[in-house]
C-alpha cells in the first residue's frame, strides 16, 4: 500500500524558492513552507488533489432524474425530508424561525452528545464547518498537528496551513490510522495548540479511533478536534464522553439532509482559545463571535443581530432530519448502518469482490471495493448511472483502482442494499465480468 505523500508541501519545506515573487504567492509559499511532512516509509506519492468528473452534453433541462446515491454523499433522503424542503419560506428573523433555530442547536447537541451552547449548522458544506474550525482556533505562529491518513486529512492540514499555523502531519499508509503513540511522541519532540485529524476518511473508508489522541492531546496542553463528515450519524460520535474540543460535520451524509449545512460543536477550551487569540480571525464569514450574535451566546440577549440570509428552506430540512435521527436514536441508527454494512459485503463475497479496506478499521458507512484486474470502472459507474444508480470512484492513487460505496442514512436499509447489489451483478454480468 502506498502512503500518501506531501500535499504541495515538499519543494516548500526543501528550502525552494517561490516561483512567483508576489506578496501573495510569497505569503502563500511561506505557509507551505509551514508543513513539514513526516514519512511512513517507502516512497512518498505525489498526489494530485483533484477530484475531477466528466461533463456530459446531454442538456440539463426538465425535472431532476431519480438517482439512488450510493455514492459518499449527498444521499438519498427520507420523504419527510423532502417535504420540510417545500415548506412556505419565512424570514430569516422571523419569531417562527429564531425557535425553529433554538430547537435545531437542541436536537444537534443530542446527536453530537454534548452539552456544549456552542453546536449549531453554519451555513455551508461540510468544508465550511472544518474552516471554521481551523480559522477560529489558530491563528499565525501557533503550532498545529494533522493526522493524515488520506483525501480530507490533507485537505485539513492545507486549512490549519492556510489559517497561518505552523502544520507538523503524521501520515498513515492507505487503509490504515494513526495511532495515539504516534501523535503523544510529536507532542513530546515539541507541543502544539492543535491536533486535528479525520475520523471517518471517505477516500480510504478507514475508521480512525479518536477517544485515546482526544486524551493524549489534553495531556500535552493541546486542543483536540475532529473531521466528522462522513461520521455523525452514522457511527458513535460522543463528543463530551471523547473530549472533543471542536468538531464539523455535514447534512448530506449520515444525517439525512441535502447538501449545504455544516454541523459544528466547539466545547469550553476551544471557546477560551476564540476568547484569548491575539487577532480577529482572517475570515469574517466563519467568525464564531459574529455568528453567535446570531445564533445567540448562551446566557446572551434574546434579540439576534442579523449576519447573513439563513437558508431557510435548508433549515427545515436539517430539522426535520435531525428529528428523524432522533426518533430512531442514535444507537439504532449506528446498528442499522453497521448491519447494511455486513448485508453489502456478504453480497460483494458472493460476487466475487473484495473490500480494499483492512477489517480491523472498515467503515460500515463507506465501503471502498477493489476494482477486479480487467473492469472498466468507468464503464462500470457509466452503466449503473443509466440505471438510476450512483457510486463513486477511487480518488488520488487509488483512482481506477476502487469504487467507494455509501450507505448512508436512508440508504442504510436491508432493500435499498439488495437494490443496489442487484444492479451491481447486473452490470457485471452484462460486461462479461462475473464468471
Ligand atoms: N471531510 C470529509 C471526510 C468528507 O468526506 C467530505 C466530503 O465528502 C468533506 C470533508 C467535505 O465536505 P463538503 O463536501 O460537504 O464540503
């Protein structure tokens, strides 16, 4: 298995020069400059970041087709969701809405398991909410460390960097985490503010565990906070129990919504670190302290100041997911996925295919399936789309080499498992492929 390799940082941290001598491109080689990549032995992998798809010239007019997404996200959504979405829209500070907002920070405390005031949607993807994250907690000269062990762990370190931390990144080899030793022996050569890493990583389909580094970070005085995008929702996340200090997630995987929220908490040391930075943050969209004249400080006047155009319709939509996931509860939900986890790869034996990811760390949410020698994947991916079925591909070096699979949310069921293993022997079968 590979490893995966510096993120753009490896002529920077060589001592090369820019090649641009702009302030910008200047200030921008000086950050990456900042991150000095650790190797996991081996050859380290160059990895191109992007995740390109083909355009199609087939017009984009009409209704939206039906498509059953298997992929790592967006999912499909329960009905009850749909219907919250077409809802009559109210103002952003209409009294209906500010307690529709009371009621969402309420039901996601619940799913994330904190107490913390500080847990509400921002109004973004997934990414949005790590930005957050990083833009708030660090700031120029601090000292971060990234756990890397695919895709979204290096885009992580690339936000710690870009926020003007000094970034120190621990890799794993594709498949694989990192353990708590690791992270405690960089703590010890020399501390850091922060220690961030993803704890479901939807390029690998690896499950890092994140209680012990959550312990090992507070025993060296750092703050501990975690990637759960493809998590929340989907498998235990306990974030008071853990001890995690920030967390983000999404609204399109586990927890059953359309794209565009993003979940975060920030526990009390993170909030004291907000309090005692020495600059306003460099964002003023993701500012914790604007936003939460908003939302509203625990304890802080009734009346919310207005700081963007909240997507309302998105609004209703997240509640009512997270009321979904609440009236199933979270262990019943972590059971359901772990079960159409085990249904998918019983049937992937059958067929004949293997899990790419080492048992002892898989996902149940996110499967990532080896590509047998001599099938197309595009074609594959091309002839499930024309059937209604959405999957993925690999990406950076396992592109061509892995399909990624989610089941996730509503997907997450016996028949909507069977639907989808179905077509996969279909196409299979029609390619030639199954013997
Ligand atoms: N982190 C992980 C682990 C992800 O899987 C993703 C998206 O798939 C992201 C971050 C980015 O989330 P978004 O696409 O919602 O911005």
């Amino acid at each position: 298995m590979g490893c995966w390799g510096a993120w753009g940082a490896g002529s920077a941290a060589s001592g090369e020069k820019s090649p641009s001598s702009s302030g910008a491109a200047a200030a921008s080689a000086k950050r990456s400059a900042n991150a000095r990549r650790e190797m996991c032995g081996g050859t380290p992998v160059e990895l191109k970041l992007g995740m390109r798809a083909k355009v199609s010239s087939a017009p984009a007019t009409g209704e939206a087709p039906t498509r059953e997404l298997f992929g790592p996200g967006p999912s499909n959504v329960d009905p009850r969701v749909t219907r919250a979405l077409a809802q009559p829209l109210v103002g952003h500070l209409d009294p209906y809405f500010l307690q529709l907002m009371d009621e969402t920070m309420d039901a996601l405390r619940r799913v994330y398991r904190t107490t913390n005031h500080h847990t509400i949607p921002m109004s973004a993807t997934g990414s949005g909410g790590l930005e957050t994250i990083m833009l708030n907690l660090l700031e120029p000269g601090d000292e971060a460390i990234v756990g890397v062990i695919g895709y979204f762990g290096q885009r992580l370190a690339e936000m710690a960097s870009r926020a003007g931390a000094t970034v120190r990144v621990l890799e794993a080899p594709l498949g694989d985490v990192i353990a708590p030793e690791r992270i405690a022996a960089e703590l010890r050569r020399k501390p850091a503010k922060l220690v961030a890493l993803v704890h479901a990583e939807t390029s690998t389909g690896a499950w890092q565990p994140v209680e012990d580094i959550a312990g090992v970070a507070h025993e060296h005085g750092a703050l501990f906070a975690i990637d759960c995008v493809t998590s929340l929702g989907g498998v235990p996340v306990d974030i008071d129990r853990w001890g995690v200090d920030a967390a983000g997630s999404c609204s399109q995987k586990c927890l059953g919504s359309p794209p565009g929220l993003a979940p975060v908490t920030f526990g009390p040391r993170a909030l004291d670190a907000v309090r005692r930075r020495r600059h306003k943050p460099s964002t003023w969209y993701f500012d914790l302290n604007l936003v939460f004249q908003y939302w509203g400080e625990a304890g802080g006047p009734k009346d919310r100041v207005f700081h963007h155009t909240a997507p309302v319709a998105s609004l209703y939509a997240f509640r009512e997911a997270l009321r979904l996931v609440l009236e199933e509860g979270l262990e019943a939900r972590w059971r359901r996925h772990r079960d159409a986890h085990e249904r998918f790869a019983r049937g992937l034996e059958r067929l004949g295919l293997e899990l790419f990811t080492p048992a002892a760390q898989r996902l149940p949410q996110l499967n990532v399936i080896k590509i047998p020698p001599g099938v197309d994947d595009a074609l594959v991916r091309r002839q499930l789309l024309a059937r209604g079925i959405e999957i993925a591909g690999g990406f950076g070096p396992l592109k061509g080499k892995t399909w990624r699979v989610g089941l996730m949310g509503y997907n997450a069921t016996p028949a909507r498992v069977d639907l989808l293993l179905n077509a996969i022997e279909e196409v299979l079968r029609v390619g030639a492929f199954l013997r």
